[in-house]
C-alpha cells in the first residue's frame, strides 16, 4: 500500500483537509526551524566574539522564545488537526466495515469470518490512530524541512549544503531497503492476530456447548498456540524496528559529525567566521529529523497500515461482485442500469410483491438455495416459507430485504395501477424504511428494554412500546428494565419477543419475520402469532413468514415450500478439475 491510499480519501474528506492543513503547519515548522539556528547562531557569536550582554542580545532572546513557543503551538496544532481527522476517518471507516461484513453474512457469501470482521472494526481501526497521528503527519514534513533546510544552508555554506545534500538521499534508501524487509513481518503478524481473533471468537460462541460435552479444557492448548505464533511474530517486528532505529540513528548521527568536522576544518583555517559555522551546525540535524522521526512511526503506524489494507479489501471486493450479482440477476447489461434510482416508493398498502423464480447459488457448498421460489403477496397477506434446513428460506428473505445477491429471478413491486419496480433498481435505503426483519438470531445491545425496541423505531412513543411489548407477552417486564450486552438478563426466547415487538413498534409495510416461535411452548407461540396476525390484519402489512411449526403455518394464507439442488455449474467446474 502506497503511503496515503486513494481509498482513504474516498472514505472520509476529512483525510484531504487535514493533509492539507499538515502541509502547511510543515511549511510553518521548517521556516520556525531556519528562524531559530538563525537567531540561536546570533546570539552566541555575538556574545562569544563581540561580548554583548544581555541588554543587547534582549531583542534577539525574545525573539527566539516567541520562535520556540511558536514551535510548541504548531507541534500542538498538528497533533490536535491528526487525532480530528482520524477520529472522522475512523467513524466512516468502521462503518463502512461493519456494513459490508452485513450484507457478506446475510448474502452468505465467502469472506472473512465474523471474528476477522470484528477485529477489523475494533482492534485494527483503532490502530490507525498511530498512522494518522504519527506517520501520516511526518510524511510532508520528510519532504518539506530537509529541502528547506539545504536551501538554507546553501545561502550560507555551500560545502556544507552539498554534504548535507548528498547524504539524506543515503538515509532515504536505507529507509526503502528497511521497509521492505518489515512488510513481510507486518503481514505475518497481521495475519497471526486476525487468527487469533477468529478462533477466540469461536471458542466463545461455542463455548456452552464445548463445557456440556466436558471439551471446553481441551481448547487452551489451541488458544496457546495460536496466541504463542502471535508473540513470535511481535517479537520479530519489534527486532527489525529497533535495528531500524538503530541503523537511521548510526547513518544520521554520522551524517551531522562529517559537516561538523568540516566546519571545524574550515573554522581553524579561517576561510569560515563563527556566525555561519554555527548557524549551519545548528541547521544540520533538521535536515535528518524528520526522516528519522518518519522511520520511527512507520514502525509505530505498521498495524494500522496492515489493517487499512483488510479493510479495503473487504470494502471494495465485494462491491464488485453485488454489481455482477446484480447484474445477472436483472439479466442487464451494465449500460441499462439506471443513472438514478427512484425517489419514491408505490403506495405499499395497495401494492403487490412479486418473487419470481428466484435461485441463489450458494458459494462454496455447490448448491442452489433457494431454486425458482416464486409468490406474490399483498397488504394484509401472511406468506409461510417452509422447507428441509438448507433450502434457502433465510436466504431469500436477505434477498427481499436487500442484503444478498440473487443468479436467477426477479423481485418487483408491483403498484395498483400495474407499474413494475424491481427491487435490484431501489435504494436500499429507501427500500428497508418500510421493511421490519426478525432474524433468527436478534440482536439485543446493553440498555433498557425500550432502547432495544427504539433500535429500529426511533420515533416509538413509550405508549407504542409498552402496546408493541404487551402484545408479545412481555406485559410483565418494565421497559426501563437494564439488560446487558447481547440482552443478557432475558432468556433466549423472551429476546425473540423482543425483536419481534420492536418490529410490530415500528409499524413496517412489509415484515419479514424469521422463525419467530422457535424455542417458545404452546402457549407464548399463540401470543405471538396472534400479534403477527393482527398486524397483518389490521394494519395491512405483508408478512413473510419462515416456519417450521404447524401453528405458524396454520395462521398463514399461503404456504410456500422451497427447495434446493445441487449447482451444475459448480458440479461442471469440480469435474473439470
């Protein structure tokens, strides 16, 4: 990856502000430095060489403090316009991360498990504060103060300017040749943590199941390993970052002795006054600074530069292949895809949904999931989506929602007046405002009751909580109620209720609901499906229902069986093979 990725910039603008501002506090920091050898040469030549005293040197001492404190601001002000920027940067970007990982795990499309995601999101954006930070605001200064300060140098000593000249050019290479010896470590080590990251993430969700089957001991040894390779790889990166350090001090250090000795000769022979010798001496170790401060903190910036790289990758692959998915599924060639997508929506109380032979190929199981489902459905119509485990059923509601790409098929809003709108040429934004989902595993976050229900109905009033909660049959539960992460506090189904009031409190044209009743009895089930029915009913929603219990079948108008087969083309490509 490039120093500063054009990608970055199309994330967040803040990126192109703040590297503006940079270059122009780099500017300031390089004159500020010249400004101060000069006034710091001044003052000890002339009270070296003419004795002035300090009623003399005062104007010239004041001017060196305002220099100094000039300095102090500009160094604040940097680092103050750095940590703005990436907190900005990292905002869009873990966004960005989160959203792609959504339609990834929905879609079910191969590409990083859940736990690299996380890792992405969490420990790998927040390394980026190191890049922005450090790294990224020492890129111009690299290459605005050592030219500032030859050119300085040479208005008063071009021997020394030339020496000067010669020799940063050497810590450049040195820094190239170091670079490319650490990025095969970067990947390595970045590698070692995202599979620590994934496996931690299994043993966790698994781990109910792994303590009931006595197995739960027997993944230390593995957590060891993977977090021992992790070790070994940091250890590594931080060996080749101090010889690093090492190796710019040595080239720098010697670099700044060769001008000083030639000061030194000259000074002895007198063909050099005192003023310009020490003004140059002064002058010198500006040049090599910045370069060597930019080698620290590419070190520094390592894991931050390895994650922005996964994170693209993640962002951008993908989007290219939901436009191929797209694409096939509408059977458009890119050239009719429209410039601009509707603004507004059919009335979806009179309109009709339409899923016409749609099939999804499953990637990497070979198998087509679902295979031609085909239904129409309109407001006040309960649709059941039945079927063997694996036949789609989850799949096509992602499909409806907008989440998963479809290979064959259509899905399209049919107004009343018989205008068509397939579903591939919506917004999705302005698609899900009138869609209400109910996953089979909801999502409860750490807070009260009727924040979780306000998740997806922001505007729910506290009596359109209460209503949605008591129609579930969570009457019971006070919805100030604090529960914790992951709705930790209620049991698995009373989660299941909750997710589905919040869908009911959001009043939604079309609800898609999946297995709603699964691990309910008799009793709380009909509570349930009596909401769902009622809502339907009374308040003309579509609701799409998967069901695998024949109470949730019985209370629908229509049932829809869906299968799979197995993918030919993917059978043709393994026999090929």
């Amino acid at each position: 990856m490039t120093p500063l990725d054009r990608r970055l910039l199309r994330i967040a603008r803040a990126a192109v502000a703040y590297l503006l501002v940079t270059i122009l506090l780099g500017l300031l920091a390089a004159g500020l430095a010249i400004g101060q050898a000069a006034l710091l040469a001044d003052a000890v030549s002339s009270a070296f060489l003419g004795g002035a005293g300090l009623d003399t040197l005062g104007g010239t001492l004041a001017a060196l403090a305002l220099v100094l404190a000039v300095r102090a601001v500009t160094a604040w002000a940097q680092d103050a316009s750095a940590h703005r920027a990436a907190a900005a940067v990292k905002t869009r970007l873990r966004a960005a991360i989160l959203e792609r990982g959504v339609q990834l795990r929905a879609g079910r499309w191969a590409g990083p498990g859940s736990g690299e995601i996380v890792a992405l999101a969490t420990r790998g954006v927040d390394a980026l504060d190191a890049y922005y930070a450090r790294y990224l605001p020492q890129l111009p200064l690299a290459a605005i103060v050592p030219v500032a300060v030859v050119a300085a140098i040479a208005g008063s000593d071009l021997v020394a300017a030339l020496t000067v000249g010669l020799t940063v050019p050497l810590i450049v290479v040195f820094m190239v040749l170091i670079g490319r010896a650490v990025e095969r470590h970067r990947r390595r080590r970045w590698q070692a943590l995202t599979r620590l990251a994934r496996h931690f993430l299994d043993v966790v969700q698994g781990l109910p199941t792994l303590k009931v089957f006595g197995r739960a001991k027997a993944q230390v040894a593995s957590l060891e390993r993977v977090t021992d390779a992790y070790r070994v790889e940091t250890m590594a990166s931080l060996r080749i970052a101090f010889l690093s350090a090492f190796a710019l001090e040595f080239f720098a250090t010697l670099s700044v002795a060769l001008v000083a000795v030639g000061i030194g000769i000259r000074l002895v022979e007198g063909s050099l006054d005192l003023r310009t010798g020490l003004f140059v001496l002064i002058l010198a170790p500006e040049a090599y600074l910045p370069l060597r401060q930019l080698g620290l903190h590419f070190h520094a910036s390592e894991e931050g530069r390895s994650a922005m790289r996964a994170a693209f990758e993640l962002i951008d692959t993908p989007a290219e292949r939901l436009r191929a998915e797209r694409l096939r599924a509408e059977r458009l060639p890119a050239e009719r895809l429209p410039a601009e997508r509707p603004t507004t929506l059919p009335d979806l109380r009179t309109a009709t949904l339409r899923v016409e032979g749609v099939t999804v190929r499953q990637p990497g199981r070979a198998l087509l999931a679902p295979d031609g489902a085909s239904f129409a459905i309109r407001a006040g119509e309960i649709v059941a989506l039945t079927g063997a485990n694996g036949a789609g059923k989850s799949t096509l509601l992602a499909a409806i929602l907008g989440l998963a790409g479809i290979d064959g098929g259509t899905i399209t809003l049919v107004a009343d007046d018989g205008a068509t709108m397939p579903l591939a040429e919506l917004d999705p934004r302005l698609w899900r405002r009138h869609v209400a989902w109910v996953p089979q595993t909801p999502f409860l976050a750490a807070g009260t009751l009727a924040d979780n229900v306000r998740l997806v109905a922001p505007g729910a009033s506290d009596v359109a909580i209460r209503e949605a909660l008591d129609a579930v049959g969570l009457d019971r539960f006070d919805p100030s109620l604090e529960l914790g992460e992951g709705g930790l506090g209620l049991s698995s189904g009373e989660r299941r209720r909750v997710a589905v009031a919040r869908a009911l409190a959001r009043d939604p044209a079309l609800l898609l609901v999946d297995e709603p009743t699964a691990g309910l009895d008799d009793e709380t089930e009909q509570v349930v499906l009596a909401a769902i029915v009622r809502r339907a009913r009374g308040a003309r929603s579509m609701v799409v229902l998967v069901a695998h219990r024949p109470a949730a079948i019985a209370v629908a108008d229509r049932e829809v069986r869906l299968s799979a087969r197995a993918d030919p083309e993917a059978l043709d490509g393994t026999a090929a093979a």
